[in-house]
C-alpha cells in the first residue's frame, strides 16, 4: 500500500505554486501579442492578461462603399490576437499547473 502524502510537504508545495501563479499572472500583464488581418490593414495588441492594448487601421483600409470588409477585418485580427494570447497564458501557466503531478494526490 502505498504512503500517504505528508501533508506538510502538499502545503508547502501548494503555496509555492501559488506564489509561481500569481507572478506569471503579473507578468503576463506586461507581454503583448499581435495579430493583423487584410495584408497587414488591421493590426490589433493584445496583453497576456486579454487586454487590447491597440487597434491599428491603415488609412488604406477605409473604404466607405465597404464597411464591412474592415468590420471584418479588425474582427479577424481581434480574435486571432485573443487566440495568441489566451495561447501564451496557457504555456506561462500549463509549466506551473503541471507542478501538480508531484504533489501525489491520486488523480492528480
């Protein structure tokens, strides 16, 4: 049968993730991603923690017998810069959560 984990080693392990969360958190505040659509027409920043930082359109992007084509546009951009950065998130805290594993809890 196997040992029991010794519960001062799972809390101290556990707070030291923590702490590793909450500064990769922090961190990602200040990282930005960036994504364009349209050739490079629509360019939006987005930070770790899923702020827009910016939208950049160029003039040239502004065509008024078609709104829809740069509606379209900063939506593509947008999105795919949420997706970078919902992808950097996940890789800064997927090392942490992964941590996890050697706690030896069941299922864990």
């Amino acid at each position: 049968m196997p040992q029991p984990p010794n519960m001062q080693q799972l809390l101290k392990q556990a707070q030291k993730m923590q702490q590793e969360m909450l500064a990769a958190q922090e961190s990602l505040k200040d990282e930005v991603v960036e994504a364009s659509a349209g050739g490079g027409m629509v360019t939006v920043q987005v930070t770790g923690d899923l702020h827009i930082k910016s939208i950049t359109i160029q003039p040239e992007a502004v065509d008024p017998e078609d709104v829809e084509l740069l509606q379209d546009m900063v939506l593509a951009a947008t999105n795919e810069a949420l997706r970078s950065a919902q992808e950097l998130a996940s890789s800064k805290m997927g090392g942490i959560a992964g941590g996890l594993g050697g706690l030896g809890l069941p299922g864990l």
